[in-house]
C-alpha cells in the first residue's frame, strides 16, 4: 500500500503550482460575466438562488451581498489566496482559503459547473491534509527541509484514488455502443 500511495513532495510541490495557476484561470474566466453570475443585477439573484437551488455543503460566502463590488472583492480575495497558495506562503492557509472561496463561488450558482468544477474542488480539499508546502515554496524556505522525501497518507491515498477514479470512469463512459459503432461524434 505504501508504494501505491505514497507521493513524491516533488510531485506535490508541482501540483500545487499547478492547482493554484488553475485557481487563477477558472477565476478570470469568470471574471469577464462577474455581473452576470454573481449578484443581484444578474440572471440569479441571490433571493431566487435560496428558492431555487437546495443547498447541501456550506452557505456561499457570495449570499452575504449582491453588488458587483462584494463579489470580485471575494474574487480578489480568491485571487489573493491562489496566489499565496502557488508561491506556497502560509500553503495550509492558503488552501484552506482557496477551497472555501472555491466552494463558496460553485455553491452561488449551480448551474455554471460542470465535471472539472468538482474536480478542481474535491483535489483542492485533498490537498488540505497534504503536506503542498514541504518542498518548492517559502515555506518550505523558512520551515527548512522535509524529513521525507515522500508522504504517505489517507490523504495521498485519497488524491491519488481520486484522480484514478476520474480516468476509469471517463474511460469506462466511452465504452457504449455508441463509441463502437462510430457515432459518438454525431451525438457530440
């Protein structure tokens, strides 16, 4: 099991650069229908979204205001945390932050997600309870090296079962009659 589950700080160290450059991207993605999305003035205001939507994690941070300026102050603050979280400042903090930011912007408006919205979510929050700054950050500067090259842990097993998982169900959803006989592509 450990030789399965086990992962490189290395490997860690690059995916928490690359989490966080993802942060930034879906984040300015956003950015440009900011209005739109994410307040009152926009196709879901924030009283529709309580009646509509049931909400099963945590409340949105974004349903505490519904002007433009409160929501990119809350991208900002995301901004911020990615951020912090890629040059690997306070990492568990910085994670911790960016996930509830992150959850908090895809528990507003539920209709905008899609797969890798709750990938990007659910790798984010595996990341919490692994060790992302032991290598490649300034934290790892200021707190010195790591006793072990690799960790082992619920949580890497949990990361890595993860991303598995991704792959043989996406593989296993291509496997149809459809995707034999060619036609996939016109269903596409």
């Amino acid at each position: 099991a450990h030789a399965l589950f086990a992962i490189d700080l290395r490997s860690l160290a690059l995916f928490r650069i690359a989490i966080a450059l993802l942060l930034l991207i879906d984040l300015a993605s956003r950015l440009w229908l900011l209005s739109a999305n994410y307040t009152d003035a926009g196709a879901l205001p924030r009283a529709t979204s309580l009646l509509t939507h049931a909400r099963d994690g945590l409340p949105s941070l974004y349903m505490l205001g519904g002007s433009t300026r409160f929501a990119l102050a809350l991208f900002l603050v995301a901004a911020l945390a990615a951020v912090l979280l890629g040059i690997g400042w306070r990492t568990r903090i910085a994670t911790v932050i960016s996930w509830l930011l992150l959850d908090s912007l895809h528990s507003r408006h539920l209709l905008l997600l899609d797969g890798g919205d709750y990938l990007l979510r659910c790798l984010l929050f595996w990341g919490i309870f692994l060790p992302l700054g032991a290598r490649g950050s300034l934290d790892a500067r200021r707190l010195g090296p790591p006793r072990s090259a690799f960790v082992f842990s619920p949580a890497s097993a949990a990361l890595l079962l993860q991303v598995g998982c991704m792959f043989l169900v996406t593989g296993l959803t291509k496997t149809g009659p459809e995707w034999m006989d060619g036609t996939a592509i016109q269903y596409a």
